[in-house]
C-alpha cells in the first residue's frame, strides 16, 4: 500500500531529484516550493506552494498537500547545509532576516501545524528530520589542516543548522509520549555516500521506514533522541553480507 509523504526543504534540484526518487519506494510525494514554477519535471511530484515565513502558509501548505495526495503519513525535513552555506555566503545584516525565514522559522512553523494536523486526524503519522552537515568557519580554524572547506559555513548558516539540529532533538524529547506521532533524525555530511545520490538517499530512506513500520514497538526514548547517520542498518533488519 502507497504511503504519502511531503518533503520541506530547500526548493532546489537536489530536492527534486530526491522526491522523484522517493516515487519509486511507493511513496505518493508532494514538495513545499517556495516560487510558483516548479524545480522538478516529475509528473509524480506534486508541487504546493509555500511562504516560508509565514505561519498561516505553514497551514495551507498541509492543507495543500492533503488535497493533493491524502493525508500524510511521513515528513521529511530536509536541511542542506552545504547548499544554504552558497546561498548565503554573504555575512551582512541584510541576509538576517532572510536567513533566519529560509533555514529556522520555516521548518518550525511546518513542524507545528504537522504535528497539529496529527493531533486532530488521530491518525500515525512521522516526522523525518535530515540534516547534511557543512563544516563552519570555526570548524576550518580548529581543523588539524584536513577536511578544511573551502566555502565554510558563515555565522548566519552555521547557527542556523545548530537551530535546526537542537529544535529536532528538544522536539523528539518534548513529543516522546504523544500518540500517533513519532520522529526520526538523519544526519550525514557531502562524505557520506548515501546522501552523495539522491536516488541513493531516497532508496535507502524508503527502506529504512518500511522496516520500522513492521516494528510494533515504539522506540525508546534514547533511541528517539539519536542521529542516525544515513545509511545505517535499521533496527531490526539483518544484512547478508
């Protein structure tokens, strides 16, 4: 049976290509764009418009999506570090504001209203936070000489991805005992060869939650606090090799 998924990220190819993929692991995809012309040729993908810094579009944005392909069973917030670090390379004053709309308040206000929507429906549901971590300025200064980046996470972006990191973690602790609702946190960096692919990614991810929706337990809490660096083993699976 298809399950349906909304994916909130950075309106970007990389995003696309991901969705599309997610297709192919029997998953009905809906994306949040933020501009009225779609980043994916995908007939499969259907694109809901999204104001990132708006509360109110945070809600139709759900609204939208359960229009388009049903009530969602799994979303996917997906944090590009590397891709936000080119975006805003430019430390100013100017960038604040866009900074903190773009990679902090979006992601929370989208949090929000699934969560919400759950609460209502009654109905499982999951919330998958996938963080691709970009080395900082600060990593680079305290780097032995290896790994440095060349193009280093400046300060807007830098605290952005630790907002974005804490905000899952103190989530999946605060929602630990609510009903229906479980959360999931990925996480990987440009070495990590799952996330290098999207369709690798998305092949690896479809798996991993047709395994944990066999499991008839719920996760302990410690377990639900953990990172999982993509392309684990997920619990309960067995590999041949």
């Amino acid at each position: 049976m298809s399950k349906n998924l909304l994916i909130i990220g950075k309106d970007s190819a990389s995003v696309s290509d991901f969705a599309e993929a997610m297709t192919f692991g029997d998953f009905n995809v809906a994306t949040a764009d933020d501009t009225q012309k779609r980043t994916t040729s995908a007939a499969s993908v259907n694109s809901v418009l999204w104001n990132k810094g708006s509360a109110v579009s945070a809600r139709s944005l759900i609204i939208q999506a359960e229009t388009a392909i049903g009530y969602i069973d799994d979303y996917v917030f997906y944090f590009d570090s590397p891709l936000y670090a080119s975006e805003f390379s430019d430390f100013s004053a100017d960038n604040c504001q866009k900074a903190a709309d773009e990679m902090v308040t979006s992601f929370q206000y989208a949090a929000f209203e699934a969560i919400t929507r759950i609460e209502q429906k009654k109905s499982p549901a999951r919330l998958i936070f996938i963080l691709k971590t970009h080395p900082s300025a600060k990593d680079n200064l305290l780097s032995s000489g290896k790994n440095i980046s060349t193009n280093p996470a400046n300060p807007l972006v830098a605290a952005s991805e630790a907002a974005f990191a804490n905000f899952a973690e103190n989530l999946a602790a605060f929602k630990n005992n609510q009903e229906n609702l479980s959360i999931l946190l990925i996480t990987g960096d440009a070495q990590n060869e799952t996330m290098q692919k999207s369709s690798t990614m998305a092949n690896w991810l479809s798996n991993y939650i047709k395994t944990l929706d066999t499991k008839k337990s719920k996760p302990s809490p410690k377990s639900t606090l953990t990172w999982i660096k993509a392309g684990s083993k997920a619990p309960g699976s067995f590999q041949l090799f």
